[in-house]
C-alpha cells in the first residue's frame, strides 16, 4: 500500500489511528536516546583488560627504552606510530601519534593553516574569502569546525560511491576553496564508502596548491561482519595523490575513540613527509608529548592489525543484531510511506530520508513521545538541510530491548508526519 495512492479520507482514517498508537507511546514515559553514535555499555566492557595491562610493577618503557612516565616523543612512541599505521595504510615514520581525539587534530591542522598557511602559501587567516566543500549528508562535527574560523562552506552530494565529484571538481578549480571534509569508509552518517573513481578524482583534480582532503577515516575497521566478502575498503588517498603529483594534499586521519574508549583514547594522522615535518616543527612549540602511556596501553593490549581486526569482531557481534533490528523495523513498518534509508555494511549510522518537509516534525514528536534523536539538519552545514528531510538514526548506544522500543516510536511518529502533509 502506497500511502500516495490513499484518499484525503483514508488518510484521515491512518492519522487518527497513529494518533492514538502514539498517545500509547506518551504514556509509557519513555527516556531513550539515539542521537549519537556512542558506544553501549556492553561494547566498552570489551576494552575493560586494557586497563590492567600496565600497573607499577610493568615495564613502562617502549620498545627503544623511552621511559613513557616522562616528557618527550611529542609525534609519539615508535610502537603507537606503526600501530596507528595499520589503521591509516601508511608508512609509521609518517604518522603523528597526538592525544585522545581526531577531531582535535583536525582542529588543529585547521588552526595551523590558519595562522601560519601550509609549505609557504598564504596563511587561510589572512584570505579575503576561504571556502570548504562539504558532502552532505555528512559529520555536525566537521562543519562546526569550518564554521567556527569564518569558513564559507558549499554543500554538494554524497552519493553511494562517494561526493558529486563534477560538482567537487569544478568547485575545487577556485582558488579560494581550500578544503573538502571527507569520511571515505561507511560514511558519516550514510554508511557509503568511496569508490576507486571518487579517489584517483580527488587526487587529481585542478585546485590550489594548498587545498587539503580532510580524510577522516573514523570507521575504516568497523565493519558489521567479521566475513571479508562483506566488508568495505578504501583505496588509499596518499598514494593516489602521490602518483598525480599533489603528494602534499592529503591529510589522514584515524583513532581507537570506539575501539576502545571514547576520550580515553588515541588518535593520529598521516600525511606526506613534508607536511609531517612542517606539522611536528609547529607541533613540538604547542606540546612536549601527549600521553604516552596509553599509547603503550594501547599497543600492549591491541598488538597490530590482526589484534584490532580480532576486537573489532567483537564490537560487530554486539553492533549487527541492532543494524539488523532497525532495518526489519524500518522496512516492516515504514513500506509505502515515501521513505528511505541506507543500508550500511559498518560504521555507527544509518540515515533516513523523509517526505520533503517531515524532518523536524519527526524529531519534535518522537521528542515528545520521550525518544532524543540527532537534530534535524545536523548533518548540513549551518544546521540547514534544504529539504528537511533527513534524519540520523544511531543505534549503538541503547539495549536491543530500548532500541526496539525507540524505532516503533520513531516510526510511529514518521507516520503522522508523512500522513498529515497528505490530509
């Protein structure tokens, strides 16, 4: 049944019974939350031993003898750098180990850019106009960042294979332009991954010396089964940008925030050695050294790729059975209503696109009906989707038993925002 095909009458007849399904929902007085893609419980548990891999009686030393109670090694232990390079397919001698959080190292590069530019081009900060391109559905986060230095941002599509590269290409031929946020495996919030194309693309197009792919590649290991046939990869930007001849364009970066604990951590980035050097230089005036113990925590406790790898088919036994449960629910509940959603083989989200016009309406009722959803518009810049029309669901954080509970809601609520545009 196509909910387009119905009468002004039978839709009438649908409101009211969603109407009252959802004063049910009211008077339950729910408290649930799928606004963001934190880690449940039960999946912060699996790094518990970690924190018990270094006491006072261990060896707090690394592998070239650093004593990691003390300052220094500001681009971080040598083990922690190969580590992170399994996670972000380059070499260790060109990646920077920082603290806690990727986003604060995007700031940062940001930030250094800024005030000091980037291999002798001019400082962002001292432009008459920077612009940024930004994918869209895509990261709050990332577009706040751009937003908060003055950063004009342009919207283009992210499509299943990655942005709306003619669009991306003829806005990067604008020497103003100088950045492009880019979440190339199981995209936030879409779950797409880039394809080969949209890489050799981004790395050879026509742009300013000193314009930077922001390649923040969050959830490159998260996939939802541990069978390789379902998993997705993406080619590796350094190298393409390397073989076009722009070896300076790409900035990497990745973290264990929902590996193991989110703020707790830790984060690094990768870059040409150039862009290393000239990062490290500045880096070494701002920090004598992040955390090196739980750098070493980390390493002790997750060892290389093939020990990530092992963890993160942990994390996909707990993350599936909730993916799966919202797509039954979705596809159950929500057939000929006007919908859709992706279908996500990793990553923390799923995105939902309404009826033009429904977004915020959703988000009010299921509000109301005492399930917190992400914003509508949050994943546009300036918090403005045109269409209001997408949503972010987050299924990570409640129990199954919640989860189920929240998706009826939101379903229930998605109804009378598509019903009462019809009547």
């Amino acid at each position: 049944m196509s909910y387009a095909d119905l009468s002004s009458a039978e839709c009438s007849t649908l409101l009211d019974e969603q109407k009252r399904a959802y004063a049910a929902w009211k008077a339950k007085d729910l408290s649930l939350n799928m606004a963001r893609g934190k880690p449940s419980s039960a999946q912060l548990d699996l790094s518990a031993p970690m924190l018990n891999v270094l006491n006072a009686a261990s060896d707090l030393q690394a592998a070239d003898g650093t004593d990691c109670r003390n300052y220094g090694v500001g681009v971080g232990i040598r083990e922690a750098r190969e580590l992170m390079a399994t996670m972000l397919d380059d070499e260790a001698d060109r990646v920077i180990v920082g603290g806690e959080s990727s986003l604060n190292l995007m700031y940062d590069a940001i930030a250094r850019n800024w005030a000091f530019g980037t291999q002798g081009c001019t400082p962002w900060g001292k432009l008459d106009t920077v612009k940024w391109i930004c994918p869209v559905p895509g990261y709050d986060r990332h577009f706040s960042i751009t937003e908060l230095f003055g950063i004009e941002m342009i919207n283009v599509a992210l499509n299943e294979d990655g942005p709306d590269m003619d669009a991306v290409e003829q806005l990067a031929a604008d020497e103003s332009v100088k950045g492009i946020w880019c979440v190339p495996t199981y995209s936030n919030p879409s779950g797409c991954t880039y394809s080969d194309e949209v890489v050799e693309r981004l790395a050879n197009m026509k742009a300013a010396d000193d314009f930077r792919i922001f390649w923040d590649n969050a959830y490159c290991v998260h996939h939802l089964s541990s069978d390789p046939a379902e998993q997705e990869h993406v080619a590796d930007i350094a190298r393409a940008c390397a073989a076009a001849g722009n070896p300076n364009r790409a900035y990497k970066f990745a973290s264990t925030s929902k590996i193991t604990f989110p703020g707790a951590g830790i984060a690094a980035m990768a870059s040409s050695e150039a862009n290393i050097a000239e990062i490290t230089k500045l880096m070494n005036v701002q920090i004598i050294g992040h955390d090196k113990l739980n750098q070493l925590r980390h390493v002790r406790f997750l060892h290389d790729a093939e020990g990530i790898a092992e963890h993160m088919a942990k994390h996909a036994a707990l993350l599936r059975p909730k993916f799966d449960l919202v797509e039954e629910t979705l596809s159950r509940e929500l057939e000929g209503t006007g919908c859709t959603w992706t279908h996500p083989r990793g990553g923390y989200f799923v995105t939902f696109t309404g009826p033009q016009g429904t977004a915020k309406r959703i988000v009010e009722l299921a509000r109301e009906a005492g399930v917190t959803l992400t914003g509508a518009g949050a994943p546009f810049p300036y918090h403005k989707d045109p269409n209001d029309a997408v949503i972010r669901i987050a299924p990570s954080l409640p129990p199954v038993e919640e989860l189920a509970q929240a998706l009826e809601v939101f379903c229930c609520c998605t109804k009378i925002a598509v019903l009462e545009k019809l009547v």
